[in-house]
C-alpha cells in the first residue's frame, strides 16, 4: 500500500490557521466602524414642517433621497420622475386621479425611521461623495476643471524634468536596447516618442497584452469621436435651444437632457434613434476590433516558445501516477512511447525553500557589503553564505531521494512537456478517466511567471480556503460603505468647519464650498477607490490558486471592474441598502427601468467631475515617484543596473496590467453610459483617452519592466465589459423614455435593442476562436517564427538552479 504522506504535512494547515484570524479582524474591523457611528449618532426620525403643503416635485426628491426603494405598487414612476425634474417656476398641481398616489408618497416619507444623526437617511450616492445635480455645479465643474488642467501641466512639467535627471528610471529600457527606437533626450522628447510607437513595436517589446492596453486607449477614442461629435455638435444644441429650457439656473445641465421638458413633443424621439445609433456604432467598433485582435493573436500564438507551447498543466493526479517517471508512463501509453519529453510533478519542498530564501538573503547582504567594502562584514557573510550553501545542497539530496517513490513529497499536479505543439494541443482536448476530478488539463502559465507555492496545496484544504476566499470578496464589497460612511461624515465640510477653525472661513466662500463639493468628493473615491486592488490581490494570493501572477491580474480586472460598476457607476441606484436593493429587483425585476431612470440622471455632474479627474491620475503616474524614491534607495547599495531592477516592476495591485484594464474598461463605460443625458462626457472621456495613450504609450515601452503575457486576453474581457456596460446603457434610456415621453413609443423603440444587443453579444462570444491555434497551423508549427523563452524549464526553480 502506497502511503500518501501529502495529507501529514502541516504546511497548507499552518497556512490556513494564520488566515482565519485575518478574515476576523477584517469582518470585525467593518463592523466596529459601523458601531462607532452607530454609537456616535442620535436616532432622527424624518419630519417636515408642512407636508400638506409639500408639492410632488420635493415628495419625490424626499423620497429619492431617502433611499427608499419600496415604492406602492400604484405609484406612477413617471409622474414621480416629471416632478422630479420640474423646475419650481413650472411647477403644477398633480392631477386628481393622482392625488392618493402623492398622498402615498407624502405617507412614506413622513413614517418615522432610525437614523443616524447627521447621516440619517443617507443614500450609498450620498455616502460616497456622490451628489445631485444643483443650481451651482457649473462653476463647481469650470474650477475642478482649470484646476485638474493645471495639475496635469504640473505632473507632465514635472515628470520631464525627471525624467531627465534620472533617466535609469524614466528610460531605464533604453540601457538594455530593448526599445524599438531611442527617445530624444530633449525635455518633452517622450511626447514625440510615445507617438512613434505603433501597436506592432508595443507588441514585439511589452507583448500582447500590454499592446492591446494601448491599443483598447486607441479604440475608445475612435468610438468617443464617432458618437461624441454628434452628440455634441447636433444634440446638445438641441436640448438648449429647443428642450424647454427645464433645466433653469442650472447651467451645466442646459446642453444635456435634463434641459428638456417632460412629454416633449419630438425630441425624445429623436433620442430613441441615438440610442440605436450609439449601441451600432459600438459593436460596430467592438466587432472590427476584435477581429484585429484575433489576427494578432494568432501571429502570437504561433511564435509561442517552448517548453511553454509542447507543454500542459495537469491537476489532480491520482496516487498510481503521482510520480515523474509514472506520469511520463501514462502520458506514453497514450501517445506513443517517446512522445513526451519530460513530466514532472510538483514537490513539496517547504524545508528548501526557505534555507533557499536564507541564502539569498545573505548574498544580498554580501553583495551591500562587498558594494561599501566592509572587510568584516565581507568576511562574515562570505561565513555563512558558504555554511548556507551546503545546507541547500543536502536538502536538494533529501529531495531527490524522496522522488522515486509514489505520493510522498508529490503533489497532485505537474506539467507534460512533449516533444511536439500537435500531441500537447491534442492531450488538452482529451478525457482520461470517468472521474472528472482527474487529470484536469490547460494550458501552463509562462515558466517565469508560476507562483509555485500555489500548487503545492492540497485540495481538500484548497476547497475550504476557496470557500474563505470568496466570502471575503463579498466582505470588501460589505464593507465598503460603512468606511465610506465614516470617511464621507468626518470630512464633510459641514464636520470640518466645526472642528477646525481654517475650514470656517473657507465654508463662508461660494466658490471654495463649490469646488469641495465638486472635486474633493470626487478625489476622494478615487483615492480609496485605488485601494479596492490590493484588497482582491491580497485575497486573490492568499485563499485562491492563481497559479502565475498573470492570472492574478485576470482574476482582480474582473472583481475590480464589477466593484467600480456597482460603488461608482450603480450607486445612486443602490439606495441605502445594496441587499434591500437587490432583493426588491429579484421581486419585481422590471423596476430595474424606472429604478435607473429615477436615479442616475440625478448626478451627472458628479461623473463630469470623476471622469475629468481621470486624466490628472494618468499625467501623475508618469512621474514615477514611488520607482524613482526605491531607485535612490537601492543606489546607496548597489550599482544603477542592479538598482534599477530592484525597484522594477511598478506596484502590480493598482499599476498592474488587470488593474488598469478595468479602469480603461469602466472609463469607457462610464462614458457611453451617461452620453445621452449629459453629452459634454464624450469629450472628457476622449481627453482621459488621450492622455492614457500619451503617458503609457511610453510608460510601457521605455520605462516599465517587460511583464509575463497571456495573449491578450484583457483585451478581450475589456470589450466584453463594454458590452455589459451597454445593456446598462439600453436599460437606464428605455426607463428615461418611458417615463418622460409624451408616450410608449420611444421607450419601447429603444427596449427592442435589448434584444439585438443579446443577439449581438452571443454572436460576439461565438463567432471567434481566438484561444488557439487551428489543426492546419499546428501541422505548420515548425515552421513559424518563435520568440525567446523566458525560461527553459517547467521544473522548480529551488531544484533546478544552482
């Protein structure tokens, strides 16, 4: 009998006992703050002096803010929304056949409710930072505007002048000649220099996936162009000139809809055919793209090296084959005797690792000691690097003994490598056993991108761990909003100028009062919005198999997109509850039109701000800063050269490749989302475009570090989350239309687009086979050019280098 001694040891134990407490404190950490303000706030029931009195127009306003969301099921939307948007020189009495349902409104609001003080019947909106649409907001949005304009010189200024002086940062690629040209030495010379490069020179020195990051930048500005330029220069007059002038002192909302009068004879109408238009125009754009994108995927494809391209990843392999020598048996009989190069399966090799991680922590002291030539400290690590040295080598010993026999220190997954593309492609496709749990087969991450600690879990434990993973996901989303909730409360300006003396004159300013409310609201949620990263890539490396860092990143594009979809793009419809929210959708799913129409057109000067905001981040991130301090640091020690790999690569939580996919995705999103209510958007978004290709179109190819790629795949979840987006975008305009058009034509003419776009969207996930090579190339695999390899070997790195 075969004695699995896999299941003795206590390493994933170890691990999971250390992550227990950390998902506790974290839970506990959320709830103590909503204690905290729980505590700190007096229970305020809702009251107002005169209700009689109140007309529609402040009950549904009372109402929306409320965050109430349970509406009485004969309680028109539509009136609900007219009055909402009803200016007070053009108010009206409600009609008789709708007074009960006012009267209903009036009624729910007026029902005493906890509170929380100065937070009572705060929405997630409000929560947030994210404010209503006020009289106010244009000189709010010039102010951020001159204000962001002149960040973005200052950091563009700024990061020139650096990028000059210490050009091993800025241009360290230039040092290793991989760049396909040099970039002028001149003080804006790599704005010249980021135009010169095209998609194919960022494909063959960054690789795919970082070219199509460019190239999505390229694709969004294409499409902002095409559907901005009408909506700018034909439908904004419209609405100023025609819409009914609805929108009164609010001088920001006369180019969009809110400008345009409830029932407007014609120009809802018109709005339906831009609907039509926009969503054509997208998958248009969305469809050409990705057919370029398979193209260059295909060309990728073949020039894949090996081992990484003869070779597959094998999970959950049974006790009988839990060995080299017996997986490479299994594999033969299969394909043939000869057919596979090597197999190797994963090992335990905890005790290795770690005197590996000792004696490369005292060559690094070695190599600072031998850089300030310090004779006795020299002596000391030359001492203990070579006592070191020999403990790694007779663990290497121990290991090796161990293989030969089945399960011991193996794990259940390996890597195949064979010695032709055909048979490793084949073996994918294949089923070995009626047990699904067995011989899982993929495809294998980049040989210099595995986290190999990763396959060394056992799946028993691995199942639990899962199970933690995911039920901290769902805390980040939790608790979000009571940190919000605290940090919103104490930095309000109201807070602020009680406690701090300097915030009360700036509170007696208009125009200081505006641009808080304009811009610190909206830098606010950026700055904790970019911590949202790291919270998914701790969880991600903590409780998930990811397997390579580039998975990793794939995995948090799709968390943090869906984070900023619902806490950034959703959340005025969230109300004061996500759960309540959802749960009175699952109900009555067709309150989903009425719900977005009553909502988002409420705050589109807000996103005005966020997405002008935007372009400062990006000329900030071309300063560099946290590489350029970690460069000084490591210069002390070590050499430029070595220096400058020490502080490579960028922070990978929020500067990394899945990060910034997301937000390029959610950008555009953004931006197609609120086109038709407030079309100066279209602009902005073009402008953070525009930058994103100017700072990383050279970011990318000079400065930063070459990452592991997968092949474009961010590429394409990008254009599948502009596809969400747009469903969004058809649902939030249908509930517009319904509710304010003289009647159902125009909403029901945008709702059949629903269906086209459900149509279109499956077309879209059917029609390409993009993830690999057809039969007729795989016979030609010889033949095709191969790029270098970034490493020779799928075996562990701490038993097969020195």
């Amino acid at each position: 009998q075969v004695h699995d001694s896999r299941r003795d040891h206590l390493f994933p134990h170890s691990l999971l006992l250390l992550h227990i407490p950390i998902a506790m404190a974290m839970a506990l950490a959320a709830a103590a703050l909503w204690l905290c303000i729980l505590r700190a706030s007096a229970t305020a029931p809702v009251s107002f002096t005169d209700v009689h009195e109140c007309s529609a127009h402040d009950c549904s306003l009372m109402l929306l803010q409320s965050g109430a969301r349970k509406l009485p099921r004969t309680l028109p939307h539509k009136a609900i929304q007219h009055s909402a948007h009803s200016s007070s020189g053009q108010k009206k009495a409600p009609p008789a056949h709708k007074a009960a349902d006012l009267a209903a409104v009036k009624t729910l609001i007026k029902r005493p409710t906890l509170g929380l003080g100065p937070m009572a019947r705060k929405t997630a909106a409000e929560m947030t930072g994210i404010s209503q649409n006020g009289a106010g907001d244009l000189q709010a949005f010039l102010t951020a505007l001159v204000t962001n304009f002149g960040l973005i010189c200052a950091f563009l200024l700024a990061a020139s002048v650096l990028r000059q002086r210490w050009p091993m940062v800025y241009s360290g690629n230039v040092a290793v000649s991989d760049i396909p040209f040099t970039p002028s030495t001149s003080l804006f010379g790599w704005w010249s220099a980021s135009d010169m490069v095209t998609i194919d020179d960022a494909v063959e020195y960054a690789g795919l996936d970082q070219a199509m990051l460019l190239n999505f930048a390229e694709l969004a500005m294409k499409l902002l162009m095409r559907i901005g330029a009408p909506m700018i220069l034909v439908i904004g007059p419209m609405h100023f000139y025609y819409g009914g002038d609805r929108a009164e002192g609010d001088n920001l909302s006369r180019w969009g809809m809110a400008n345009v009068v409830n029932f407007h004879p014609w120009l809802y109408h018109v709005h339906a055919v831009v609907v039509w238009m926009v969503v054509l125009t997208t998958q248009s754009v969305i469809f050409a793209s990705m057919r370029v994108f398979v193209a260059r995927r295909e060309i990728w494809l073949k020039g894949l090296p090996a081992p990484r391209s003869t070779t597959i990843l094998v999970e959950g392999i049974p006790m009988a084959t839990c060995s080299d020598r017996a997986l490479k048996n299994f594999f033969e009989k299969i394909f043939g005797a000869g057919a596979v190069e090597k197999a190797v399966v994963i090992k335990d090799t905890g005790d290795l690792v770690e005197k590996v991680k000792q004696r490369d922590k005292v060559k690094h002291e070695l190599d600072t000691a031998i850089f300030k030539r310090d004779g006795e400290l020299i002596t000391l690590y030359g001492s203990q690097l070579l006592d070191l040295e020999k403990e790694v080598k007779a663990e290497k010993a121990k290991v090796a003994d161990q293989c030969a026999t089945l399960g011991g220190i193996h794990m259940t997954c390996g890597f195949v490598t064979f010695k032709n593309r055909r048979n490793a492609e084949i073996a994918k496709k294949m089923i070995y056993t009626p047990d699904a749990d067995e011989f899982r087969v993929d495809s294998p991450p980049d040989p210099a991108d595995i986290i190999w600690s990763d396959l060394q879990h056992e799946p028993s434990v691995q199942t639990l761990r899962n199970y933690m993973g995911w039920l901290l996901t769902f805390g980040v989303f939790w608790a979000y909003m009571p940190c919000v909730l605290g940090i919103s409360y104490f930095a309000s300006l109201d807070k602020l100028k009680k406690t701090v003396p300097i915030f009360r004159h700036l509170a007696e300013s208009p125009a200081i009062s505006a641009f808080w409310d304009g811009m610190i609201s909206a830098y606010a949620l950026q700055l904790f919005m970019g911590l949202v990263p790291t919270f998914f890539c701790f969880i991600s490396r903590k409780f998930f198999v990811m397997k390579s860092e580039a998975m990793l990143q794939y995995r948090v594009q799709n968390w943090y997109f869906n984070f900023m979809m619902v806490y950034v793009l959703l959340v005025t419809a969230v109300g004061s509850s996500l759960l309540s929210t959802f749960e009175e959708l699952v109900q009555r799913p067709l309150e989903i039109f009425p719900l977005l129409a009553t909502t988002l057109p409420l705050a589109t000067h807000f996103y005005l701000n966020y997405m002008g905001l935007q372009s400062v981040t990006h000329a900030q991130n071309l300063m560099r800063l946290s590489q350029l301090f970690k460069f000084k640091a490591w210069a002390t020690m070590l050499e430029e050269p070595e220096a400058k790999k020490k502080s490579e690569p960028e922070d990978q939580d929020y500067y990394g490749v899945g990060s910034r996919s997301a937000r390029f995705a959610f950008m555009l999103v953004l931006s197609l989302t609120f086109c038709s209510l407030s079309p100066l958007i279209c602009a902005l978004g073009f402008c953070n475009f525009f930058m994103c290709r100017k700072v990383y179109g050279y970011l990318i190819i000079f400065a930063e570090k070459r990452k592991p790629d997968l092949g474009g795949v961010f590429f394409e979840k990008q254009l599948t989350h502009v596809q969400h987006g747009l469903f969004i975008y058809i649902i939030l305009m249908t509930g517009v239309l319904l509710e304010r058009s003289p009647n159902s034509y125009p909403g029901l003419f945008v709702g059949c687009s629903l269906f086209y776009m459900y149509h279109s969207y499956n077309k879209f996930h059917s029609s390409f086979q993009w993830e690999s090579l057809s039969f007729t190339d795989l016979m030609k695999d010889d033949l095709h050019k191969k790029r270098d390899t970034t490493r020779a070997t799928y075996e562990q790195p701490e038993l097969y280098e020195s």
